[in-house]
C-alpha cells in the first residue's frame, strides 16, 4: 500500500509538473510582437528598396550603353569628316 501511495504521489506530482510546463509556455508580449512587426517592415522597406536600386541600375546601364553606341558614331563621323578635309587640302595643294 504504502509503495502504491508513493508511486501515486509520483505520478500525481509529475503530472503537475507537466501542466504547469505546459501551461507556463512563454508567449509573446505586446512589446515583442511590435517590434517583430517593425522588423518586418524594415525588411520589407528594404527589399523594396534594394529592388528599386537594382532597377535604377539597370536602367543607367543601358543609358551608359546608349552613350557609348553614341560616342562611337559621334567618333566615327569625326574621322570621315577629318579624312574629307584631309582629302580636300590635298587637293587644293596640288
């Protein structure tokens, strides 16, 4: 009887032990909740930013892309008119 009571009192008091584990599970409170949802829209804020940056990049890109095509043909008309004026005071020379 005595061996019954004792495992009886081990049960019972693992069993409380168990509920209050249980019950006790440590929830969020309002300040953490409010700072994990400016967490989040810091990350998000941030995102979006990055994403515009990438776009913007891109974007200067191909204009960088433009001026280049553009120099080269500002450059090349250069050289034609440069060899025409050449060609022409050969002429007058001679």
């Amino acid at each position: 009887m005595k061996f019954l009571a004792k495992n009886l009192r081990l049960i019972l008091s693992s069993l409380a032990v168990i509920a209050l584990l249980i019950g006790c599970t440590q929830h969020p409170d309002e300040e953490q909740i409010q700072k994990l949802e400016e967490t989040k829209s810091a990350a998000l804020s941030a995102e979006k930013k990055l994403s515009e940056k990438k776009k913007e990049r891109s974007d200067l890109e191909a204009q960088l892309e433009a001026k280049k095509a553009e120099l080269a043909k500002v450059k090349a008309e250069k050289e034609r008119v440069k060899q025409k004026l050449e060609a022409r005071n050969a002429e007058t020379q001679n």
